[in-house]
C-alpha cells in the first residue's frame, strides 16, 4: 500500500530556549504557554485533516473533535473507536496504512508531538513543513527534549537541514516567542 505522495505532513512545536517541550513530569510550565502561539497553533489545526498526536496528550485533550491518530504500543495493530479516533501501533502498521484505514480521503496532517511522534515521522512519512515556535527567554535546563539528539537551536536546525527542511519564514508572534517556518523545498 503506497500513499505517501499525496499526503502532507506539518509538525507544530513549542520550545523553551534550550529545547525542551515538557517538564521531567510531562506538564507544560506556563512559560511554555503564549496566547498568540496558542491561537495560531488552534487555527492551524482548524485548516487539518487529521491530528496525529501522542496519547498523552490526547488524555489532556480529549474533548476535542477533531480527526485524532494515536500512537500506542499497546493495541496489535489498529483499532478505529470513533468516527473521529483511531489508535494505532507504529511496529505493526505504517503510518500511511493505518491513514488509509481510518480516513483514505486525509491530505493534510499536523503532527502535534510529542517528541517520539515527531521522532516516528522524522524516521517514516517524514514533514513537508515544521512550525517551530521558541520562548526566547524561557530556559528549563532539564525534563522532556524536543529531539533526543538536539541540544541547541543549532542542533535543530541540523535536524532540519538533514530532513531537508530549510527556513522560509522567521516571525516574532510577539515579544516573547518567535515563529520559524521550515519547508521542504
Ligand atoms: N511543547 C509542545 O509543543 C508539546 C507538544 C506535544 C507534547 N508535549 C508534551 O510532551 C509530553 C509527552 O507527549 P505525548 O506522550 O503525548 O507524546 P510522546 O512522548 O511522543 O509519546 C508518544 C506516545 O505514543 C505511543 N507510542 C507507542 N509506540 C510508539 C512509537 N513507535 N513511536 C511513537 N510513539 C509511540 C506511546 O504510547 P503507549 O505508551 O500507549 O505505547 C507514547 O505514549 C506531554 O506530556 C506534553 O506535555 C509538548
């Protein structure tokens, strides 16, 4: 089964300055949380198809109604609940397969994290977009990393040049967090 091609991937993150995205308990400290990125992530997934998110931050999310995807090692394969929520499990099924299950007609996914199902597309379907969002003056120095392997900025841009991912837009949301637009091109 092959229909990578016509789907398309856009990541959504929110950063301290030094990469991380959760405390060591999986909470978001309130330096992680601005109105305005908040705004434009919710608008952003209102223009998705599907979310694909991780299954902890389904249980604090689950009201939503959007179009939910969920990672879990804890099923055989996939089990489609709601007309609108789907569990998978990635070392049994592919992404695109279990996409194609749930609802064939899907193009645009936001992947929301957090960072072992942003590691899952980096390593399968892979992103034609990533919006990465830092709290430029909000340090945590330790709890849960964006990426394992990225300690700096600079290492993700690293990441993002390795995934072909190149910088197409850099905006200031306000004078707290700056939005980065990386592509593929
Ligand atoms: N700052 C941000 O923008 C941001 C964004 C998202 C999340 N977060 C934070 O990050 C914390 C962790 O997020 P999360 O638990 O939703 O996501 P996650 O850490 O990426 O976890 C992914 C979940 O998917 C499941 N999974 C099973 N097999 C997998 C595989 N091969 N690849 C990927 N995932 C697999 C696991 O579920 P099972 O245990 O059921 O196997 C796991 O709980 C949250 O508490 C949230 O606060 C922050």
């Amino acid at each position: 089964m092959d229909n990578k091609s016509h789907l398309y991937t856009i990541g959504y993150v929110i950063i301290s300055n030094d990469c991380f995205i959760a405390n060591s308990t999986g909470v978001m400290p309130s330096g992680l949380k601005n109105d305005l990125d908040w705004q434009y992530f919710q608008s952003e997934l209102n223009n998705s198809d599907l979310i694909l998110i991780g299954r902890k931050s389904y249980v604090n999310f689950h009201k939503s109604k959007r179009n939910r995807l969920i990672p879990t090692s804890k099923i055989k394969d996939i089990e489609v609940e709601k007309s609108d929520l789907c569990f998978f499990n990635p070392r049994k099924i592919l992404i695109e397969d279990a996409i194609k299950i749930f609802l064939p007609k899907v193009e645009k996914i936001a992947v929301v994290g957090g960072n072992k199902v942003y590691e899952l597309v980096f390593n399968s379907i892979g992103f034609n977009e990533f919006h990465l969002t830092v709290a430029n003056s909000f340090y945590m120095n330790e709890g849960i990393l964006f990426n394992d392997n990225t300690k700096s900025l600079n290492d993700i841009y690293h990441l993002m040049d390795k995934n072909e991912l190149k910088l197409s837009e850099k905006r200031n949301l306000d004078k707290n967090v700056t939005l980065y637009i990386f592509k593929k091109l």
